[in-house]
C-alpha cells in the first residue's frame, strides 16, 4: 500500500513537471512572437505555434498516464488479463483554439481596457494562457486514468492527489481519501458530504491528478488522511455549504499556509 501511496506522488510530479516545461514553452512563444502593437495581426501565427505544443504535452501527459494505470494495477496484484488502459479525452481543435483566443488576444484587450500597460497586459494574458494550456494538456493523463477506471472490472475507484499547496477546493477534494465506484462502498457516502456534480474536478492552475485504487481498503495518499481529519473538525455542526465554507474559512486563513510550510520542511 505505501509502495502505491509513493507511484501516486512521482506520478502527480511526473505530470507537474511536464507542465511546468510546456509552460516555459508556451511563454517563449507568445512572448517572442506577440506584437503588443499589433495583435490582430501577429496573433494567427503565434496561435499556429502554440497549437502543437499543446497538442505534443497532452499526448505525452496520456501515455505517461497509461504506463502508470497499468503499473499501478501490476502492483497491487492484477493480472493483466488482456486490458488496456483507456485512450484519452479527444481535444477538439476548435476547443483549443477557443482557449487561445480567450487567453491570448481578448484577455489582452481586456487588460488595455482597464488601463494596464501593454507589458502588463500581456504578462496578464501570459498567466491566463498558462493556466488553461496546463489544463488542457493534464487532461490527457487525468482522462485516461479516469476513463480506465471506469471501464476496468478490477479497478475500485480513485484517490485524488495534490501537492502540499492545494486551494480549498483541492483541499476539501482531496480530503474524500478513497474514492469508489460502487454506491454500495463508503465513497457514496464520502460524496455526499461535499457541494457540485462529479467526484472529480480540475481548474486552471490546478497540480491534482488521480490515482486508480484496486482494492476496498486504500490508503489516503498524502496529505488526505490529514485533511480528512481537518473537515471533520472544521466543518463539525454544519453541512452543505455551510461546511464548505467553513472550510473554506480555516484554509485560507490558516490551513494553507501550515501545510505549504509542512511540506517544504518535508522537502
């Protein structure tokens, strides 16, 4: 169990790592090929640059994500037994070329607009691209894993794993612990505790990936088990959105930044 605890960890900073260098990619782009003076003109061809590199993180996020799934699954016992894990979410190009658009160009007029600078416009639309680009490419691994979760018989469920700096929402997320697929398992009721549809979401910006769990008795990855103690005790005589918003409270008052420095000391 700890042996899989540690793949989740490598695996979500395996993944983080490829953001962060696609990032790199993306900025040089847009900040070598942009012309502030004329973005109408120049955006085409810096939008025809930053395409593949989307495209090339995604599907490398997707075969990392396949490799790990079948590991993991080899791990705890498995046999392979014929399965393959689940090819990712298909990335229109009119979504991605959406994104951009939004992110590049308008949220640089935007920026004008509200009487920004032209540099601090476009280190604006910089962050904001960043963001969404890192979304769409971490939504390879993230689909595969989902999706093979779904459609393997061996497969309970998933955990979400976070680093040691995750925003409340993350945080609350995170704090489920195991999540499974049965409704008949303690994951239902888990669910019911939190707000949204979905077991599993994801925001710009966002570091979290899921791990795939094999049996009914997963171990909490990470910080969870921790969290999952911290929900309890703030959102204790609440529900809904009340706990939510408790919990809320306490972490950005003063739950992030005592995990955050956890986990440097840690580090």
């Amino acid at each position: 169990m700890a042996g899989q605890a540690q793949a989740a960890q490598t695996f979500r900073r395996t993944q983080a790592l490829l953001a962060a260098q696609m990032a790199r990619q993306i900025l040089h782009v847009w900040r070598d090929l942009m012309d502030p003076a004329k973005v109408d003109a120049s955006w085409p061809a810096v939008r025809a640059a930053l395409m593949p590199i989307v495209q090339q993180a995604r599907t490398h996020s997707a075969a990392l994500a396949a490799a790990a799934y079948m590991d993991a699954r080899r791990a705890a016992g498995v046999p392979d037994g014929g399965f393959d894990p689940a090819g990712p979410l298909q990335l229109a190009i009119a979504r991605l070329e959406s994104s951009l658009d939004v992110t590049g160009p308008v949220e640089f007029k935007k920026a004008i607009a509200a009487g920004r600078s032209p540099q601090q416009a476009m280190d604006a639309a910089a962050v904001r691209m960043v963001g969404s680009t890192q979304y769409l490419a971490l939504e390879g691994a993230r689909s595969v894993i989902s999706k093979s979760v779904d459609s393997d018989d061996q497969a309970t469920g998933w955990s979400r794993v976070t680093d040691a700096d995750p925003c409340a929402w993350c945080a609350m997320l995170a704090s489920r612990g195991p999540i499974y697929k049965s409704e008949r398992t303690a994951g239902r009721d888990q669910n019911a505790r939190f707000e949204g549809d979905g077991a599993f979401k994801y925001h710009d910006h966002c570091a979290c990936q899921a791990w795939p769990a094999f049996t009914l008795d997963e171990p909490f990855i990470g910080i969870a088990e921790k969290l999952y103690d911290d929900w309890l005790r703030e959102t204790r005589g609440t529900g809904g959105k009340r706990a939510v918003n408790a919990f809320r409270r306490w972490w950005e008052a003063e739950g992030r930044s005592a995990y955050a420095t956890a986990g440097q000391s840690a580090g």
